[in-house]
C-alpha cells in the first residue's frame, strides 16, 4: 500500500531535508510536487487543496524558520498534516454496552464485506476476548449465507442460520434474540451489497438498522477505488449515522488516496484494514503509523506487534533454552524461522512497514519475493529427519536427490544451505537473549517516542 505516493513524496522531500533556509520559493516548488503526488494517488481534491493549504502556513511560520533544521521541520510538519487529515489516533470500537453489543455492517456488492464480517469476528476473538455470533441478512446475494456460514466455522464464531425467504428484519431481530440466551458478547450483521447506491437499498437498511439499534455501524470500502471510496462513503453516511468505516484490499492498492480521503470528507474515523485475504489480515488503522510509512520511514510498532501475535512463544523459549546450552542450530530449527515468517505473510507483507524501503531500488524490491523461502520450506520437506538434524551430512548425491525430490536445482539446495549458515552464525548472537524480547524492548523505546525520522535502514 502508497508505493507511488511514497516514491513520489520521499523523492519531493529529499530535496528540501538538507536546505539551511527555507524560503517561499523553494517551499512553493517542494508543494507542487507533494500536491502532484496526492492527486495521482487519487486523493480527493478538496482534501488536497486543505492539506497543501495548512502544510504552507506553517511551514512559513515561525517555528520552521528558527530551527537549526528547518528542512527536516518541514517534513515533520508535513508528517504531523499526514496524521491530522487520516484522524490523529485510532478509534477502537465501541464495545459498551448491554451484551451482546450489536455490529452492523454495510457497503457495496464486491468491497469484501462478508469477508470482512468474519475478519472482524476473529478479531474480536483474539484480541478482545469476545463470544462473536455473526448472521447474514444478505437475502439477493446468491450463496451469501453459506459463504458466511464457512467463514464462521474458519474463525471459530457462531453462525445463526438465515434463509432468502426471510425478511432481513427478521433475520437480524432472531439472531440478537439468539445470542442473549447464548449469553454471547457481540453480534455482526452482514447485509446486502448493491452495484451501486440505490434508494430501495438505503430504506432497507435504515428500517435495519432502526430495528437493532447497532452501537458500531461500520461501512466496507474498496480502498481500490480511490476518492470514490470515500464518496460512496459520504453517501452512506447521509442516510445512516455510520460509526467508522472498514478500508478492504489495501495489499492490492498501490496508491492509498482513499486511506487520505474517507476521514476529511465523511467526517467518520478509519477503525481497521484489510491486508489481506485470508480471515487473520485486518489490521487496527493508526494514523500515526500509516503516516510514517508513507514517508517512507516504516511501521515498525505495527510489525513489531504482529510478531508478537505470529510467533509461537513456546517454540521461540525452546529455541533460545537450546542455543544457550550450546547447542548447534539446525535445519528443523531453520524450518520453524520459515514457518513464523509464513505465518506474518511472507516477506511482501512486511517489506512496507521497514523503516528505508521507500529508498531501495526497485529491482532490489523486485528480488524480495516470497517465491524464494516458499521454495525451501519444500527443499527442507524432501530431507530425511536425519539430514534436518545434522546438514552436515549433506554431501553431493544427497543434494541431487534434495533436488530432484522438490523439483528444485542442487544450486537451491547450496543457496538455502548458506543461509542456513548465515542464520547459525547470527543465533550464536542472541545467546544471551530471547530475540522476541528484543524485539519487545525496541516497541518499548518507540512507544517511548523515538527521534522524528530515526528510522533508516
């Protein structure tokens, strides 16, 4: 997500970080070329005009013309409007209430609601702890119930059985009824997408949503459609009084104009993306954060927490219990680091939120797939328990039959083997120390507030 921006933003800004005085001219020409980014990654043109606009008048203030910086001033300036236009801070849900606390979901046919509603569901799960009973209310939708119904077994919530013949009234009415003598914690309704915005579509879900008085009332957008999103947005607010809204398929948008757009124009908070398709990619929105990764500086709070979440604890004490004894680092071990880096998705998934990869060539990104560690959790796969345990074992005719049995080359298995041996010589580092917790101690010193643009890589 903001690959142009960020190329485009960090490039403009670069020129401007070393100036020892900033002057209306030189601010004017860095301007034009931030407000020429924000337009081509499809940034609504009134918040445009307001960001360029605030952006100026401090920049010319004060404040940036006495400090001893003023070009990394501006670009502070610059990330402090970055992070009032998405919202300051992020705004949980709103959970308060009399169980079971009520969710209502709305959108467009095709942003991924139904997606999101089990997304959601295991969210809450996970992180807040909640009994999570989901229904749908989508009655035209062919297959939409038993979509849902899939969905919830996946996350592990309850499924109240709907069906087409019934009112999406009903629907909702039976499943808060059902999950108060369940005695359950939350209730997500899915509703209806349309093509489009249409009156009959708006009066059902009003007469919805008058009948279970939601606390949360979240819209699910396509962040792939650019300020269109926050349009439809702004439409869907007008007829229902919409709590925050839900930006889905983030990974596939390379722009982010509507991550810029939905807060200024709807006056609604962002309260979570879709990073992903599988049920565990949603991530809470912080401003702060999204701000820094669009300035090319990363998120390393966010990835740092996703580890947390990802890394199974039990296997990393183990790991560390071992090294500390002495004890060599093998290739199961070499595995299980594939597997926590498989279950954070991948290397693509990670590469926005490091501090510096905005500056990294494109071919450099290019080389950083996921295709290369995906290809030696096989190698591994083809090696007898043995070999796993002592890879020094690995003479040639053993990496011919490596090779042939993951329909690799011998020069794969010598690559993974030397990244083995890097891997080796790097945990004889953390010997002293289990590397989550290092990893904890530096979310630690961030969240104590790091130096602005400390962050390079």
């Amino acid at each position: 997500m903001f690959d142009n921006l960020t190329e485009r933003l960090t490039s403009s800004l670069k020129k401007i970080r070393g100036q020892g005085r900033l002057t209306e001219s030189n601010i004017q020409d860095t301007l034009r070329e931030v407000r020429m980014a924000l337009l081509e990654a499809d940034v609504a043109l009134p918040v445009v005009k307001d960001f360029i606009e605030h952006v100026k008048d401090r920049a010319l203030g004060q404040d940036v013309q006495s400090s001893l910086t003023p070009g990394q001033a501006f670009i502070k300036i610059v990330n402090e409007e970055l992070v009032a236009v998405m919202g300051k801070a992020n705004e949980k849900l709103s959970l308060a209430t009399q169980p079971p606390a009520t969710i209502l979901m709305a959108g467009l046919q095709g942003s991924g609601k139904t997606t999101t509603v089990a997304k959601l569901a295991r969210w809450l799960k996970e992180n807040e702890r909640r009994s999570v009973v989901v229904a749908s209310a989508d009655v035209y939708r062919p297959a939409a119930i038993e979509q849902l119904q899939t969905l919830a077994a996946e996350v592990g919530a309850d499924f109240f059985p709907s069906d087409p013949s019934q009112r999406p009234v009903d629907i909702a009415k039976a499943a808060l009824e059902y999950a108060r003598k369940k005695y359950k914690d939350v209730v997500i309704i899915d509703t209806a997408g349309r093509l489009h915005i249409d009156d009959e579509m708006m009066e059902e879900i009003k007469q919805l949503h008058a009948a279970i008085k939601p606390i949360e009332t979240l819209f699910v957008v396509d962040s792939m459609t650019g300020q269109d999103a926050a349009n439809t947005a702004k439409a869907f607010g007008d007829a229902l009084p919409l709590t925050g809204v839900i930006l889905t398929k983030t990974d596939g948008d390379a722009r982010g104009g509507a991550a810029l757009s939905v807060r200024h124009i709807t006056g609604k908070p962002i309260k979570f993306l879709g990073v992903g398709e599988k049920t565990g990619a949603l991530e809470r929105f912080h401003p702060d954060r999204i701000a820094s990764r669009i300035l090319g500086m990363g998120d390393m709070l966010s990835l740092i927490e996703e580890a947390e979440r990802n890394i199974d604890k039990a296997k990393a004490e183990k790991l560390v219990k071992k090294i500390q004894k002495g004890k060599s680092f093998d290739l199961n071990d070499y595995y299980d680091q594939l597997q926590q880096l498989k279950s954070m998705g991948g290397i693509s998934a990670m590469l926005d939120k490091l501090p510096g990869v905005a500056t990294v060539p494109q071919h450099v990104k290019d080389k950083l797939n996921d295709k290369e560690w995906l290809q030696q959790i096989v190698i591994i796969n083809s090696m007898t328990r043995q070999e796993r345990q002592f890879p020094d074992l690995l003479n040639n005719s053993r990496k011919q039959r490596i090779a042939k049995g993951s329909g690799t080359d011998i020069q794969d298995v010598n690559k993974l083997l030397k990244q083995y041996d890097q891997m080796q010589k790097m945990m004889k580092k953390f010997k002293k120390g289990n590397l989550l917790n290092v990893m904890r101690g530096l979310k630690g010193n961030m969240g104590r507030g790091m130096p602005f643009g400390g962050g390079r890589m």
